[in-house]
C-alpha cells in the first residue's frame, strides 16, 4: 500500500507525483532541444561539406580543362620543335610492314624506300 500513499504525498505543498511528473516533463523537453541544437550543427556541417564537394568538383573541372589545352598535340607539337628540335615524320620515310624483314636484315642501314600506295 505505499502507492497509494506516494499519491497522496507532499512536499513543501505540492504533491510529488506532480513534482515527478514536471521533472519528467522537462527533462524530455531539455533533452528534445538538445537532440535539436545537436541537429542543427550536423545539418550546417553536412551544408559546409557539400560547398566544399561543390568547390573541388569545380577545381576538378577546371583542371580537367587545362590538361586537355596543355596536352593538345598543336601545342605538344610546337613544344617539341621548339625546346627537342623534333620534328613530325615525313610522310615519304614511312615503310609498308612487309618491308620491316628486309631492313632488319640491313642492320643499320639507313635506305628506307617509300611506302607504296595501294590506292583501287
């Protein structure tokens, strides 16, 4: 028979299933507006990670786009002549594959003949 009793218990003029019940009360509303705060900061870090996503697929972009401009074969072509004196190969040096036999047989022979066009 103590429940009954606890019901009808007071402390300082008020009952303390009433004083139980309010700590009970605020107790879910501090906790509720902790889980909401702490919310709220995960939801402006989660935002501050997104920008930085959006930020550094940007740079990627950008990047992507000079290496496409500075690897573009006019400008490795002139790089090479300029700083290698490289130049592109003469059309007429090629060699047809059936030829390669014959000058691996020559060593380090230096006549390569033409390439003969096969044209229909």
């Amino acid at each position: 028979m103590r429940f009954p009793r606890l019901l009808s218990a007071r402390f300082r003029g008020f009952r303390v299933v009433n004083l139980l019940g309010l700590t009970v009360l605020l107790v879910i509303a501090l906790g509720s507006y902790a889980l909401k705060t702490f919310a709220g900061a995960q939801d402006a870090g989660a935002a501050g990670v997104e920008d930085q996503i959006i930020q550094e697929q940007r740079r990627i972009r950008m990047l992507k786009a000079e290496i496409s401009r500075l690897g573009g074969p006019q400008r490795v072509s002139d790089l090479s002549r300029q700083y290698l004196n490289m130049t592109p190969l003469d059309p007429r040096r090629e060699i047809t594959p059936a030829a390669l036999p014959a000058i691996a047989a020559q060593g380090n022979a230096v006549a390569v003949p033409a390439v003969q066009a096969a044209h229909p």
